[in-house]
C-alpha cells in the first residue's frame, strides 16, 4: 500500500508542476493524426508565446490517405498539403483551469483559405501532453466546387495527438 501512495503522490507532483501555456517565450511543438472527409493524414504544429495569453505559430497537414475521385484519379500534392500561419488566444488562465491544462480558440490564414480552430492541450510532465483541436474554413480562396480536391484541407478538420514543450 506504501508503494501505491507513493506513486500516486509522485504522479501527482508531476502534474502540478507541469505548464500547458506559461505565456511570452513560451513554444510548443505539436504533431499528430488529422481526420477530415474523404481524407487522413498527419498535422505537425508549433506555437511561440508572444504574451501572457496570445501566441502565433505554423501548422502543416499533409493527407496519406485519400478517396479518389469517381474515375479512380488520386489527389495532386497540393491538393493534399496545406500551410497555415495562425493566432492563438491561450484561455487556460483566464478560465482558472489547473496549469497543466489550456484551452486555445485562435484563427488561421493558410494557402487554401483563412479559418478558425479551437483546440485543448493537456500536459502529464513538463514537457509531454495531448492535444485535440477541431478547425473550420471562415473564408474559402477558391469556389470551383467541380475541382478534384477543391474540399481536401478545405473543410472541417479533427486533430488529435501529442503535444510537447521546446
């Protein structure tokens, strides 16, 4: 029973001390699984803290998996690539949440269109945690419905994975 307690209260340590968002200066790498219609791929993100509760940061999908089109023709690399720069509100201290937890709405401007995101961080250690983060297009560049791959990055997209401090 010793051994359980103290591995219970070292955990827990562990937790307290960690910092989902510390604010200016503060940088966060992100890489992970991104879910969207017709499409799976990987999104590798990273965020700089240029205040107490803002930070700007770059986002890259890219989508291995993708339905082809009705004559069997597969996506071109753009079509399956995308590159956003985007703005982070970093809510976790303003919400009163425990500091190893961050809650983020913030928009993006990328080469397909310029959107909004929400997403929630959630730190084990220092410098290991999860992530998940849901994002929309506000804004799309182009309106050509009948282009291959016109919808690919270019929707609701779902991402989740790990989340590390840098």
């Amino acid at each position: 029973m010793k051994k359980v307690f103290t591995l219970v209260l070292l955990c827990t340590v562990g937790l307290i001390n960690a910092q989902a968002f510390s604010g200016k200066g503060d940088v966060k790498g992100q890489v992970g699984f991104s879910a969207q219609d017709g499409g799976t791929g990987i999104f590798i993100s990273s965020d700089f803290g240029i205040g107490e509760n803002m930070s700007l940061g770059l986002t890259t999908n890219y989508l291995l998996s993708v339905d082809n089109d009705i004559n069997g023709n597969n996506p071109s690399f753009g079509d399956r690539f995308d590159l956003k720069a985007r703005f982070n509100a970093n809510l976790g201290s303003v919400l009163q949440l425990e500091p190893n937890m961050d809650v983020y709405p913030g928009l993006d401007l990328g080469l397909k269109n310029f959107g909004a995101h929400l997403g929630f961080r959630y730190f084990f250690t220092d410098g290991f945690g999860l992530f998940a983060e849901a994002g929309v297009p506000l804004a799309k560049y182009d309106d050509n419905d009948t282009d291959f791959g016109h919808d690919l990055n270019n929707q609701f997209t779902f991402n989740v994975g790990a989340s590390f401090n840098l």
